[in-house]
C-alpha cells in the first residue's frame, strides 16, 4: 500500500490496530470517507472480517422491536484520548442485579471503526455489580454506544463522542 | 500469551462485591494490517474470556479486534462464600491458558 502505511507497520509493528487501517485507507479516498457503506465494501480486508454491517444495522437487528431506552448508563471514556490505541473504559448499568432482575449482556460498539461491535460482556445474579473495565481500540474520532439487555428483554443504551487526537497510529 | 495477571482485594468479606482485574499479554492482532511484504497479518486476538468461581460462570467476555493490545478486563462478584476463581482465556489460534486464584476472606 502507500508510503505511509508502510512507515506505520513497521513503527507501529506490536501494536498497530487493524483501527489504522481504516484510518489511513479514510485519508486516501478522501471525502468519500464519510460514506460508511461504499468505504467498507471496498475494503476486501473488512469484507473477508465480516465487517460489511454498519453499527446501526447491528443494533436494529439485535434489539428487533424490543424497547430501547436512552440513558442510564454511565460511560467513562476520555473526551480526549491521545492515543487511539489504548482508550480506558468503564461502563457502568445501574441494576439491582438479582436472579430476576439483572443485566444480561453490554456490547460496545463502534460508529467509527471498521468493526462496529468492540465487545460483549455477559453478566450474571452472581456479578453483584453490571460495572465492566477495558481499554479499546478507536481509528478517528467517534461515537461510542453502550447497549445493555435486561433480563426483561428491553435494552439501555448511552452514546458518548471521544476525540482521538493520534488516531489509531499516528495518522 | 503471556501469563495473566489477576488482582484481588485483599481484605474481602462476605457480602460484599469484590472487583476482580484480569491482565493478559497478547498482541490481538486484528488482521486487517499488512506486513512488509503486503502480506496480511492473520487475524489472531484473545476472542473468549471467561470467569468461574467455584464452577459457577461469573462473568464472560466476547471480544473483537477493538480490543486493545494486552487486553485488561475488570469485572465485579459478590462474594457468598469463600471459593477459588477460574479464569479462561481462548485465542484465534486455539490457544487456551486457564489460570486458579482463590478467594482469600478476611
């Protein structure tokens, strides 16, 4: 590929996300970047991961006509993460968490990765507390979404923007 | 995979719920990055997570390529009773590494 991709693996070897490659593939189209569909399907990479879905084809086929509701959900992220590499997360979803009434999963998505979906977590009663801890992977500045599915079959979901200032690897 | 590191509070008592860090070295590696040659790099990152304690599943984890390098995973337990973790982790090329801790209650 391009002069600066080339610079970047071997810089960035151990620990380049595959976050860059988007990056970088973003810069070389230019405008159309934007354009999440087209931009995806012309990547054989993110076609052969399987990443053809957009985030919010992903959400809509998951909570169906479920009930979906804004908030809740406290999402600590940095505003602004330096390195897009290894951004800290906590996600906490209030829930009394007991046999009946408990956080079954939380899945994390990307609107600005070329995979929407970071993560799922599945709890139980026996987790006492549906708070979870991790540091993911973002290309570019973006939103993040935290969909959480109650053991009542509705979901909570909390978006929260963080700005990546070295996106995923120095681009 | 490196050998995981787990962080237990040490002064837990009944009742109360416990935070419980889990560390592994792993360079998840996302497959979608070239080598020198323009070769991809195959696809190889820590995919399951799961946490047992005493048999019974606390918490799990399906994890995807925007998961960080060395992926650290914090979760919560309350404690009912005094017992020894299981922690699993599984990658893309089957490896497995299954690490014991036990509960120590004040």
């Amino acid at each position: 590929m391009s002069e600066l991709q080339r610079t970047s693996n071997r810089r960035d070897f151990v620990i380049a996300a595959g976050a860059c490659a988007l990056t970088l593939t973003s810069a070389a189209v230019g405008p159309r970047a934007e354009e999440k569909a087209p931009l995806l399907d012309a990547l054989p990479e993110a076609k052969a991961a399987g990443a053809t879905e957009s985030w919010e084809t992903a959400i809509n086929v998951l909570t169906g006509d479920a009930k979906v509701v804004d908030g809740r959900i406290i999402l600590e992220l940095p505003e602004i993460a330096e390195n897009g590499n290894v951004v800290p997360m906590t996600v906490m979803v209030p829930s009394a968490m007991t046999a009946n009434d408990f956080v079954r999963s939380l899945r994390i998505y990307s609107t600005g990765n070329l995979r929407p979906l970071i993560a799922t977590f599945r709890f139980t009663p026996d987790s006492g507390k549906a708070v979870v801890s991790a540091r993911i992977r973002l290309a570019k500045s973006q939103d993040i979404v935290a969909l959480a599915e109650l053991g009542d079959g509705t979901f909570l979901r909390r978006t929260k923007n963080v700005k990546v200032t070295i996106g995923g690897c120095g681009g | 995979m490196n050998k995981p590191r787990i962080r237990l509070p040490d002064n837990a008592r009944l009742g109360d719920i416990i935070e419980v860090k889990t560390l592994i070295g792993h360079v998840m590696e996302t497959g979608l990055r070239r080598d020198a040659d323009g070769k991809i790099v195959p696809r190889n990152i820590v995919h399951a997570f799961i946490a047992t304690f005493n048999g019974r599943v606390v918490f799990e984890a399906d994890l995807l390529p925007g998961i960080s390098a060395n992926p650290y995973i914090a979760f919560h337990m309350r404690v009912t009773t005094p017992g020894e973790f299981e922690f699993t982790w599984i990658d893309d090329t089957g490896n497995k590494i299954v690490e014991k801790t036990p509960l120590l209650l004040v």
